[in-house]
C-alpha cells in the first residue's frame, strides 16, 4: 500500500490510508515506551535535506531512522550544491543512487517534487511554504490519542490562516472527516483555491469546512490551535501581521468563550508565549508585548497538549519510513 511511496503532501492519501499511518505511530509509540525494537530500517541510509532550520524536525526524523535501524546523514544549506552550483534534478539523481530515502525541509513544494521524481526513492516531506504534511499526522494522531476518536471533533485554528500549517490543517481535516474551522483576518484567510479543495474533500468525509473573521466561532472548538505570526522568510512583514493579528490572540478572553471546558490546545511549535526568554525581545522592546500568537498562561495551561503534539511528530514520521521504506513485514494496528 505505501512501499515505495513518496509522502509530500496530505492530499495525495486517502482517509484510509491516513488513519492507518496514524494507527501504525500509535503501535510505534507503544513498542518505544516499552523498548520492543522496531529496525523496519536496518542498515538503509537516509539524508535529510535543509534548507530551513528545525529543532523538532530534525530530531524526529533523526531519532525515528536511528530507532528504525537506519543511519542519518544530515545535508544542511551550506553542505551541499541543491539550487546552487548544481540543479536539483542533477541532485535527487546523484543522492538518489547513494541514499534509499530523502527527507526535504525547504521553501518550494516544486523542489520536493523534483527530488521525488528525479531520485528514485523514497521522498518525504518535512516542511514546505505549501504543505506540512509530517505535522498533520502528528496533529491528528495527538488528537486520536486525547479524545479516542476523530469523530465529531470540532478544531479551530485561529491566527495567519494562508500559511502551510492553516493548508494542511484544512485539507487533511476534511479528508479525515474533522470539523475545521478558520478564524483569521480576512487579508489572512485562506486561497480559494485551498478552500475550494477542502470544501471537495469534505463533501466526501462530511466534515464541515468553516471559514470566518470572527473570534466568536471558538465557541464550538474542542480542539484550538494557532501557529506564529510570522513564517520563516517573511520577518519583514512583522509589523504589519502583529498589527492585524493582535486581536486574534489566543488568551483567557478568548478561551473563555469556548463552550466545553475541557478543551485542548495545540501549537506546532515554535511559540512566542514568551517574548522575554527568546531571541525576539526585539519585538518586546519595539511593541511592548510579552506575547504573541498565545499568552504564556494558556500555552502551559492544563488545557495545552503541545508537548505531547511535539513528541508524536517523532513517532508518525517514524511510521511514514517504515512503511514506505521498510525491509519487514508492516504489521496490521
């Protein structure tokens, strides 16, 4: 069903076929905690592409091959020729016949695209300006394993509603039946084009696709989320984001609109709940803000999952490898 596949954006599986890589992260997390080895991998050799800096990215997909058997090779924007001296056809070609897989972390969906066609192995992506599709089946998978099911879960996602994890949060929910919603500024919303394909997918899943302005729609979430202001590549347009985004904090004002009390909230990570202890004071001293897309209060309250949510993005890369690369017999879950 997936050997041999490339995974490089949510749209190109199904809903079975998601669900079972969630499944499988699941079986993969239990035989971790309970240090049952798991080598799909051994002996393959993964390069993980760069292009962009990760801390949860990197990690996972580094301890998931090594816990898998394989052996890593890091290839950061200063260590190989990818765009530069050399095309990334002529690169894909030349890693493809080194490497049995290639994860990608960059700007351009065409880049991986190209890797994916021109290599000959397995592709995966970790991150485009597109698509996130590695964090949405961490995302969903924390979602599975806090409610039990997907079923008749609402998710809201409030904030910069045009970015890759607003897409994928749109598009994988609709494939999976979850109702989404999108509380963004309208200049922020999502394409037509990205809500014209949720809204396709969710005619077949009978998810309900809502796009709005208002912060009142978080009244029905059992799951909020938000992601930063300002995407990687864009740190000229913070200004102007912070000013239209501020009234779309998630704070206790905010929360306290939310009907089941026992929601959860999610953050792919990473966060500005508090502005005093990272490398953007600057924006403290320029805005006077402590906080940005979150307050401190909510992003550690009891409500917030996010470290759970971190952690599984470990756990369901590792099942995209195995099940695309795996040596073994991929087990039923």
């Amino acid at each position: 069903m997936f050997q041999g596949k490339n995974f490089l954006k949510e749209i190109d599986f199904t809903k079975d076929q998601l669900l079972y890589l969630i499944d499988f992260a699941i079986h993969l997390k239990k035989l971790k905690q309970q240090n049952i080895a798991h080598h799909y991998l051994t002996d393959k050799n993964i390069a993980l592409i760069f292009e962009k800096t990760s801390t949860r990215t990197r990690a996972a997909f580094t301890v998931a091959a090594q816990d898998l058997g394989a052996h890593v090779e890091f290839l950061g924007p200063h260590d190989i020729q990818l765009g530069k001296k050399e095309s990334i056809s002529d690169t894909a070609k030349v890693l493809g016949a080194m490497f049995d897989g290639i994860e990608f972390r960059g700007f351009k969906q065409s880049d991986v695209q190209i890797l994916a066609k021109e290599s000959g192995v397995p592709v995966w992506n970790g991150l485009t300006d597109a698509w996130h599709p590695t964090q949405m089946l961490a995302d969903f998978m924390t979602i599975k394993e806090h409610f039990g099911t997907l079923q008749n879960i609402n998710l809201v996602y409030v904030g910069d509603g045009r970015n890759n994890v607003a897409n994928s949060l749109l598009v994988t929910a609709a494939i999976l039946g979850v109702n989404v919603t999108i509380v963004s500024p309208e200049a922020l919303q999502p394409t037509k084009e990205i809500q014209n394909l949720a809204r396709d997918l969710a005619m077949k899943s009978r998810s309900k696709i809502t796009i709005r302005c208002d912060v009142d729609a978080v009244e029905k979430a059992d799951v909020i989320y938000t992601d930063v202001w300002v995407s990687m590549g864009e740190e000229d347009q913070t200004k102007a984001r912070i000013k239209a985004l501020l009234p779309y904090q998630i704070n206790r004002a905010m929360t306290d609109k939310i009907i089941n009390k026992d929601f959860v909230f999610m953050h792919c990570l990473p966060s500005f709940h508090d502005l005093n202890t990272t490398v953007m004071k600057e924006i403290k001293w320029e805005y006077n803000l402590n906080e940005l897309e979150v307050t401190d209060e909510i992003f550690n309250s009891e409500h917030s999952i996010v470290f759970q949510q971190s952690e599984n993005r470990m756990h369901t890369i590792k099942a995209v490898m195995a099940a695309t690369l795996g040596n073994l017999f991929i087990p039923k879950v």
